[in-house]
C-alpha cells in the first residue's frame, strides 16, 4: 500500500514542485526588479543632484575668471569703478522696440552717475550710463544710436571725431575731415574728451571708410572686438 501510496503520489509532488519552483523564482524576479527600478530611481536622482553641483561650479570658476581679468585690468590702470551684475538686457527678451540696453544692479546711492563709462572684463568699453535709480541704472550699449562716445584713431595724427551706434550691429564715427588718413584696421579708443570716460579705452576696429569726394566730412564704420550679446557681469569705471 506505501509503493502504491508513493507511486500514485510521486506526479502530483514532482507538479507541486515545479508550481513552487515557479512561483519562487517569478517572486525572485519580481522583487529583483523593484531594487533595480529603485538603483535606477537613486542614481537618476544622484546624476541630478551633481549635475546642479557642477553646473554651479562651472558658473563659479567663470565669474571668478572675469574677476580676475577684470583685477588684471583695473589694477594698473588705477581707475576709480564699481563692479556690477547684468540683472535684464530687455531687447534680448524680446520687448518690443525696446533698445538694446543693460540693466545694471547698482545705482547713484552706490556711487553712479550718469555719463560713466561701462566696461568689460578686458577693458573694453561696452557702453555709458544713461539713467539712474537708487539701486539700478540703464546704459546704453556703443552699437546703440545715440549712445555717443567722444574718439581717437590709433593713426598718425591721432583723428578725432564722435561715435555713435549705427543699427545695433556696429558703430559709426563721424566729422572727420577729409585730409585725414585712416585706414580699414586701425584701432578707435576713447579720447577722454568727454569728461567722465577715461581716455584710451578701446571701442573697437574700423572696417570702412567712407570718404566721398564731394563730401566736407568722411565717416568711418567700426566693429566692436566683442559680442556685446554675451555680457553677464560689467564694470563701471571713472578717473
């Protein structure tokens, strides 16, 4: 009766087995699964996480870049300045005809005043104040119409002239006699003329000259050596 027991039973033990088999190893499964979805869930969070960090860092050594060429500069020059934050460029967000000018996170109770000249990193005169706030003011960009800068040509005779924006793109310097020699490459700096603006910063190179015979001036078209579009933090300086 035991052998019959046992043979009959053998089939049905060797089935319940291999359910039980089963079902432990789709349970194993599924429980492996929940931890891999659960790594994948802290890793992704972790890649977040030090990609916030290094995104700052990377914006940290750059601002601590510009700093230092901005030391590198001002330092020897021994000129009197403030460093600023660009906090709205407004034609950059698409406001209306506005021009295209800076924002600037420091105003006349920091020591502004209007008509000083705004300056990059690499002592490149990017623009002037032109209105003030206790804690704000505007300038205008030198690409900006009536955004005016008294100049020099880096030429022999050292020609005078004024600057002004010409479109928002480049610059034109006008009443230039027609006897004096200037030539596409020259250099066209601050003249100092104009009071506030320390002389010999660099405005930018000239690409044309337009010097018509049957004209009493010529004018030049300059070309800013920077992207006035990238400018995060600025300086305003002053003699």
């Amino acid at each position: 009766m035991e052998n019959s027991l046992i043979t009959v039973s053998k089939p049905l033990t060797k089935t319940l087995y291999n359910l039980s088999s089963r079902w432990g190893f789709a349970y194993s499964e599924r429980q492996h699964q929940r931890d891999l979805s659960l790594n994948v869930t802290n890793l992704e969070q972790e890649v977040s996480r030090l990609t916030v960090a290094n995104t700052k860092l990377k914006e940290a050594g750059a601002e601590n870049n510009k700093l230092r060429q901005y030391l590198n500069f001002l330092v020897p020059a021994k000129y009197k300045y403030l460093m600023t934050n660009i906090i709205s460029q407004p034609a950059l967000l698409g406001a209306g005809d506005a021009e295209n000018d800076l924002i600037l996170d420091k105003g006349s109770k920091d020591g502004l005043r209007l008509g000083l000249a705004v300056i990059n990193e690499d002592g490149i005169i990017v623009g002037k104040i032109t209105e003030l706030k206790d804690r704000t003011a505007r300038a205008c960009l030198i690409t900006n119409y009536n955004c005016e800068l008294a100049a020099t040509v880096q030429n022999q005779t050292r020609t005078i002239g004024l600057t002004d924006g010409s479109l928002g793109l480049t610059i034109k310097m006008s009443f230039i006699p027609q006897s004096e020699k200037i030539n596409v490459g020259d250099t066209v700096i601050t003249s100092g003329l104009g009071g506030n603006i320390p002389r010999g910063l660099v405005i930018g190179k000239v690409i044309q000259v337009d010097n018509k015979s049957n004209e009493i001036w010529q004018e030049l078209n300059i070309e800013p050596l920077i992207n006035l579009d990238n400018l995060t933090i600025v300086t305003v300086v002053w003699p």
